[in-house]
C-alpha cells in the first residue's frame, strides 16, 4: 500500500514537471499596460480572439474598450499613446487594454505588426468604440 501510495504521488511530481517544462507563461499580471488594475463588467461573458494587422507606419484610430483587452504582439513594434504618455510593445510582449480610457497606437517599426487580441468581453457590449 505504501508502495503504491509513493508512485502515486511520484508521478503527480513528474506530471507537474513534465507541464511546467512545456509551458512559456507570457502574462501573469493584475493591471493593464498602462499601469491600471483590471475591471470586469458585468453581464453575460464572451471572449473573442482573433489577429489584428497594423500596416508599416498605419495608426489605430483612438478608440475606447468596455471591458478588458489582451494583446499579444507577434510581430513588430507598437506604441501605444494614452493620456499624453507613451510605450512601446515589440514581438513577445503582451499587455491588457484599459476600461474606459481614450487610447491610441501607430506601427513604428518596419513590418506590419500582427498581434493576437483576446477580448475579455460581454454578450452585446462592442470590443472597441472609435472616439473622435
């Protein structure tokens, strides 16, 4: 029995070792890329994922999020503009939009930044509202 008991809990350590070694943490984090902490909305959860392109030199339009937004840069480099400030996201990094926040970002490098977004979202609520 304790034979037994000894393998068992011997390969929850080697399972725990064999997914740690196959696994690249890219965001563990409680606060946007703009330094804020994260705010849920509620009502009913959907997230959406999809690559979003940004054209050598092309903006993207000041816009606003209701809920909050993962990026993850692929390929090349962004900055981000919000509130007079500025950062700069290259191929690797990954950053969460803010709530409620007039932001903007331009392609500053020289091919077009792809990046996987995953919107944290709810049912009926838009991803990003354009603001003029």
């Amino acid at each position: 029995m304790k034979k037994i008991i000894l393998i068992l809990v011997l390969s929850l350590f080697t399972a725990n070792v064999y997914a740690d070694s196959h696994v690249k943490r890219i965001l563990s984090t409680s606060q946007t890329g703009m330094g804020n902490d994260i705010v849920y909305p509620s009502g009913k959860a959907k997230i959406t994922a999809f690559e979003f392109t940004v054209p050598v030199g092309a903006p993207v339009t000041p816009h606003t999020h209701s809920f909050p937004v993962l990026i993850m840069i692929q390929q090349g480099e962004i900055e981000l503009i919000h509130e007079g400030k500025t950062q700069v996201f290259k191929a690797g990094d990954a950053f969460v939009e803010d709530v409620g926040i007039v932001h903007e970002s331009k392609n500053i490098g020289n091919v077009p930044v792809k990046a996987i977004v995953v919107a944290i979202g709810v049912e009926g609520q838009k991803i990003m509202t354009p603001v003029k």
